[in-house]
C-alpha cells in the first residue's frame, strides 16, 4: 500500500467537498442526524441527503435531510 498516494487521494476528496469546514459541518450535520428523532431508516434517509450536499448548513430538525 503505498500511503503517499492514499493520503493525497484522501486530500483531494476533501478538498472536491470544500475543504475542511466543509468536512467539519458534514460531521456535525451527522452527528445531529445520527443522534435525533426517528427510526433508523429515517435517519439513513436523512444522512444520504445531508452527504449529497457537502458543507451544507443542517435544517433545525436533524432527522430531515438538507435541500
């Protein structure tokens, strides 16, 4: 495995979603939804939403994916 090559990949996928406050609110937008209201298949609804969107601000009601 050659780990150069893993990390620059890794640096250009997070720079493709905007960067690391980009990354920084995706995790805390998942964090709201991972610890919300409603079953699990909301909740995994609601998460592919929110990676569809990156850096995108959350909703107040993290069981419901961003638009």
């Amino acid at each position: 495995m050659n780990l150069g090559r893993l990390t620059g990949r890794a640096k250009k996928l997070i720079d493709e979603r905007g960067g690391m406050d980009a990354l920084k609110k995706d995790a805390i937008e998942l964090k709201g939804i991972a610890t919300g209201k409603g079953s699990i298949a909301d909740k995994a609804k609601a998460a592919a939403g929110a990676i569809k969107n990156p850096g995108k601000a959350g909703t107040d009601d993290p069981a419901t994916p961003a638009t």
